[in-house]
C-alpha cells in the first residue's frame, strides 16, 4: 500500500553467495548505525567455528576406528594415552566452543541487563493506564522505546553464537563420551579377572572420568538449546515485521514527528486488504516484544550457572585427559598416579553463588514489566499500517491519540461484578 511504500527503508538489497562477502557488505553498509553495528560484529563470530561442522565428522570417525580397535580386547596405558591422544584434539575444539558459549553468556547476561536500565525511566508508563498512549504521543519516550526494542531484537545475534557454539560442543562430545569411557573401562580389565589383587589398578584408571558426567551436560544444555532456538525464532520474526520501519525511526529521528495518519489513510484507501494483512502482522509481532524480552532474560538467569558448569567439565577433562597422556608413557608411571591427575582437574560443579560471582546475572528485571504494548497490539499493530513507520510507533496525529484513548477508556471503565469501577492499580 502507499503508506507502507512511504516508509519503505532505504536499504539497499545486498545478495552474496559467499556468507563473508554479504557480512563485509551489511557491515559497510550499516556502519553508521549503532545497534546494527553490534548485531554484525557478533555474527562475524558465527563464522570463526562455522568449519568445526567437520570435526563432529572427524570424531565419529574416530570413535568408529577406536570402537573397533580395543572391541574384544584389554588395552595397554601407552595405547590408551595414545588413543585418548587423538581424542584431545576434539576435546580441545569442544573446549573452545563451551569457552565462547561462556563468553556469549555473559555477553546476553550484559546485554539485558543494559536493556533494562535504557527501559527504566519507561517503566511507570508501562504500569499505568493511559500509558500506550503516553508512550506513543510524549517524543523523548518514543525514542527510548524505539532504542530499546531494537536492543532487544539485537540480543538474536547473541543467541545465534550462544546457541551454535553450544550445539556444535555437544555434537562432538555426543560423538566421543561413549568412547573415551570404553577406552578407560579396557584398561587392565583381563588383570582384574585374572589377578584379583591388583584389581586397585581398574579402580585407578576408571577414577580418571570421576565427576565427569556427560549425560548431565547432555541434557542440561540440549534442553537449553531448544529454548534458545525458539526465543530466537521470535526475535526473527519481530525483527522481519518490524526491524526496517525501527531502524530508519531510529536513525532518522522520524519516530518524534507529529502527523495526522488520517491523512495516510485516505492514501491507504485504496488497498484496504493490504492494510489489514499488514496490521495483523504488526500487531503480531508487538504482541511479542515484551514476552520475548522476557523469555530471553530469564532464559540468560537460569541457563549461565549451567554454561559455566558445562565449560569448567569440559575444560577439567581436557585437564585430566592431556596430563594423562603426557605422564602415562613415562615408564615410572603407575595406576595409583591417576589419583593425583583427578586431584590437580577437579570438577566440582559451581554453586549459585560461584556463579554469580563469576558474572551471571542474578535476576531477570523485565519480570514484572506489565505488557502495555501487548494488550495495545491491535490498536499499535494499525497504528503503524495506516501512518507507516514514518511515524513509527509516534501515532502522534490526533485519529492515533483517540485510537489508543478508547482503548485506556474500556481499561478504566471495567467494572467488577459489584457493578462498580475497578480501582485503579
């Protein structure tokens, strides 16, 4: 329709086959903008491991070739150290990934907590009647509004790396637990049969993975990566509808101008279905705003203290496995030693506390924000169909300020079943 026409962004379309060339391309191309900006400069990091796709390949190879080699046999402590040897390089990778799962935990746990404190001089207007209209008509609000909902769908940069650096370590640690267990349970197994006092040695070796759970880690994080898969699901979709007409109110300033969308819509009248089908979409997509911002903060408290469970496991088998190899081909070297590796790569999981300190967040502070945009979707959603994003959110024109009135009239007016009105909160 015409008003979406007026607002069109003026983007230009950027297609590259290769995924580098497009990120230089939006990086030159939306430099000037802030927010973008940052979104771009963690999506580069998607590409810094997006080659690790192979080493979940090279691992199930290599637990193939190993299953088979020590099937139906007791394997000896310098072929042991040679096998998990191989094992390292992978263990290595999945280190590397959980350590940037870690970082971009922190980042997301910064990030909302940076949200909430742009949002807070917002709060009292989401918290009292009247206060879509309020937000959308007083021009310093607007602005802040707009900022913040682009910080908000931004955080889906964060949860791509987040959420692939996660997938990607358990992919290759799926592939190699199984083995690496096999291999340790076959040290000096026959002797145990055959000689039971030295039965201590398959003690010690077995001691080698003590605390080490990997069905823990597997279900912790895979559960958490579905999560993360669905909040970023959303966070696509309100930035599809409504990314391009929040990015030019932003850089432009036209969140703050005052026009009549009457105006606009006798220019819409003409495509009256297109309106529609566009203010459904907005409307959709506002409605999902505050749930969203909230689903991704509580999602970043409860799931740090896993993350860094998970990277300091992965990192202290990495430990233990590495010291293994080093000092098992050593000829003075004896089972009982394993006790001392275990010691000096311990895995003890964080408490709530350790987690904290470490730079979790402690509370989601968009818990309790009332959802004044959503319970306005409809009103806002045709708001931004009829007058565009040249207004953006600013239904500023008289026709969007009676708009959101009746809507804060039917709020106010609600009666209980006393036949008087509702106090206000």
């Amino acid at each position: 329709n015409v008003a979406a026409q007026d607002i069109a962004p003026s983007y230009e379309v950027v297609r590259h086959s290769d995924p580098r060339r497009l990120l230089e391309a939006l990086e030159e191309q939306h430099g000037h903008d802030p927010v973008a900006r940052r979104a771009l400069e963690v999506s580069r990091r998607l590409f810094d491991f997006a080659g690790l796709t192979d080493s979940i390949g090279g691992a199930a190879k290599w637990c193939q070739d190993t299953v088979s080699q020590v099937s139906n046999k007791v394997v000896g402590v310098q072929e042991a150290a040679s096998l998990i040897q191989n094992a390292n390089t992978y263990i290595g990778e999945g280190s590397q990934l959980t350590s940037q799962a870690w970082s971009s935990m922190l980042e997301l746990g910064t990030k909302m907590t940076g949200v909430y404190q742009d949002f807070k001089p917002l709060e009292p207007a989401f918290g009292r009647a009247g206060g879509a209209m309020e937000l959308t008509t007083n021009q310093g609000m607007l602005s802040q509004l707009v900022h913040c909902v682009r910080s908000i769908i931004s955080s889906n940069s964060i949860l791509d790396v987040l959420g692939t650096s996660l997938d990607k370590a358990l992919g290759i640690f799926s592939q190699i637990k199984d083995t690496i267990v096999s291999v340790v349970s076959k040290l000096g197994g026959r002797r145990l049969r055959e000689l039971g006092p030295e039965g201590r040695r398959l003690y010690d070796y077995n001691q080698l993975l003590e605390g080490i759970d990997f069905d823990w880690i597997s279900s912790k994080i895979s559960g958490f990566v579905a999560t993360i898969k669905t909040q970023a699901e959303n966070l696509v979709d309100i930035d599809t509808v409504l990314g391009p007409m929040l990015a030019k109110m932003d850089n432009t300033g036209q969140a703050v101008r005052r026009l009549d969308i009457i105006s606009q819509a006798q220019n819409a009248v003409g495509s009256v279905t297109g309106l529609k089908e566009q203010a459904d979409k907005n409307s959709r997509a506002i409605g999902k705003i505050v749930p969203t911002w909230q689903a991704v903060e509580g999602t970043a408290v409860d799931m740090c203290p896993s993350v860094l469970a998970t990277k300091d496991t992965i990192s202290n088998l990495k430990c233990r496995t590495t010291e293994f190899v080093s000092k098992a081909g050593l000829g003075s070297f004896v089972p009982s030693e394993v006790s001392n590796i275990v010691a000096g790569c311990p895995a003890n999981l964080p408490s709530a506390e350790q987690a904290i300190e470490a730079g979790c967040p402690k509370e989601a502070y968009s818990a309790n924000v009332k959802d004044v945009l959503g319970e306005n979707s409809s009103a806002l959603g045709w708001a931004l169909a009829v007058g565009g994003g040249a207004a953006g959110l600013g239904i500023c024109g008289v026709a969007g300020a009676k708009l959101l009135k009746g809507k804060d009239d039917e709020d106010e007016t609600d009666e209980d079943s006393s036949g008087q009105p509702l106090a206000e909160e």
